[in-house]
C-alpha cells in the first residue's frame, strides 16, 4: 500500500477528499503505528481519496500547551496552519483525540479553521453510508468487548455514541465498565501526562483502570486513542493477563474484518 502525500498530490494538482493527520504517537510509537496502518488500509481499500503531510508535519502542540509552554504552541500551531493552508486543506480527519480537540477547538483563534473529524465519526459515517461492509463477519462475533472513552473524545467533545456503533457492527458483546462515558475514568496520560514522571501515589491510574475494564470479563480492550491503547495495554500487562485480554483500536477491529 502506497500511502499519498500531500506535496505530491498537490504538484499534481489534485486535492484529496481527506487530509489524515496522523500525530507524534501514530508516526513514531511502534504500537500506535499499527493503529496508522490499520486507518490507511480502511481509506485505501474503501477509495476514499486521501493524503499525509508526511515530513511536513509537525506535533500540533497539545503536550507542550498543556505542559504550560505556551510560547512553543503558538510557534508550532502557526506553522501547522500555515502549511495547511498553503495546501488548502478543508477536511482533517486524526485518530488521536488530542490532535482532534486542538485542531477543532484551539487551531480556529489562530487562524486555523477545518472540519476537522474524529476517526471514530468518520467510520461510523462509513458505516452509515453502507461504504463499509464486513467480510469476515465471525471474527469478533459474541466476543465480549469493552470500550474506554478517551476524555477528549468523550468528555472534552462529547462523542460517545460513534466509537460504540463503529463497534456495535462487529456482532460483538459490548459489555460497559462501571465507570463509562461521562463518567468514564481517565487512562492517565492526558494533559502531557504521558511524558512526564509520575507523582508519588497508592496507585497508577492506568493500573486502576484496566482493572475496571478486566472485571467486565472482556477478551478485547478498545480504545480510540494512541495513549488510551498504550496505557491499557501496560495495564494489561501488569495485572499479568497479555495472554487473555487484548487491546485493539476500533480502527484495528474494522481493518481485520474487511
């Protein structure tokens, strides 16, 4: 699968239906680089025209706003937007929750504005659409699943009810932890959490959390975010179940069943 890239559609005077930014942990994490793939296969398989900015792209400054350096968003921000402009952009679509929140929410003050969208909405509008048709649908069939909102999917923006459609497909048993949707329990690397040291405590969070999804009795583990699936998936292994219990992003589940 080549993957396009926006200088060379854009050489080539074509836009893309789609520009997918794919963020720090998609470009570089090894796991969420799965995550990457299993999105690109979706775009690619389905013919929706799409792009990557590729070198071009640069953190959109989450971590950095929420760390407290201000001076450094602004600076990554400009350049984000003034090569998504340069390029015409219209239509954004992230798997990452923290690159979704900023690029709708905090981009637009600085003259940013897209219809930037979710990868989680934007399966379901496949879904939706009827674009999206299952091959192989006993892969997950009666497997018990249980879903952890991401807080800026869920809390942040409100989206809830997409990740569990794009699930609901799969003929699964979508089985909630006690703590869920508005109500649901951070994973704990928000805020730039995610590279810091952790503060002295009783108990990880993350630890706390996959304990919650464990009791649901779920063989799969499904997230909608990069940071979610990594500290699940050390949750997981920490409580000594890697063996049984599996975490996969929504993208992943559909990519395998297509």
């Amino acid at each position: 699968m080549v993957v396009p890239v926006m200088a060379d559609l854009f050489a080539a005077g074509e836009q893309p239906e789609v520009l997918f930014w794919v963020g720090c942990s998609g470009s570089f994490d090894q796991r969420a680089q799965k995550i990457t793939r299993a999105f690109a296969t979706i775009l690619d398989k389905l013919g929706i025209k799409y792009a990557i900015l590729g070198k071009e792209e640069i953190c959109t400054g989450d971590p950095v706003r929420r760390a407290g350096n201000e001076f450094m968003f602004q600076m990554m921000a400009y350049q984000n937007i003034q090569i998504l402009n340069n390029y015409q952009v219209k239509k954004i679509v992230t798997t990452c929750p923290h690159c979704f929140n900023i690029l709708k929410n905090e981009y637009p003050e600085l003259g940013g504005n897209y219809d930037v969208v979710h990868h989680s909405s934007f399966l379901q509008e496949l879904i939706d659409s009827g674009k999206i048709v299952l091959q192989d649908r006993e892969k997950f069939k009666g497997k018990k699943i249980t879903f952890h909102d991401s807080c800026y999917l869920g809390r942040a923006n409100g989206i809830y009810e997409a990740p569990r459609k794009v699930l609901e497909i799969l003929d699964a048993e979508l089985t909630e932890m006690k703590r869920c949707r508005s109500n649901g329990l951070c994973c704990g690397a928000g805020g730039a959490q995610m590279f810091k040291e952790e503060e002295k405590g009783n108990i990880r969070i993350n630890s706390e959390r996959t304990k919650e999804a464990l009791e649901t009795g779920a063989s799969i583990i499904s997230t909608a975010c990069p940071f979610c699936n990594t500290m699940m998936t050390d949750g997981v292994k920490e409580n000594a179940k890697e063996d049984s219990v599996k975490v996969y992003d929504i993208a992943e589940l559909i990519a395998a069943s297509l």
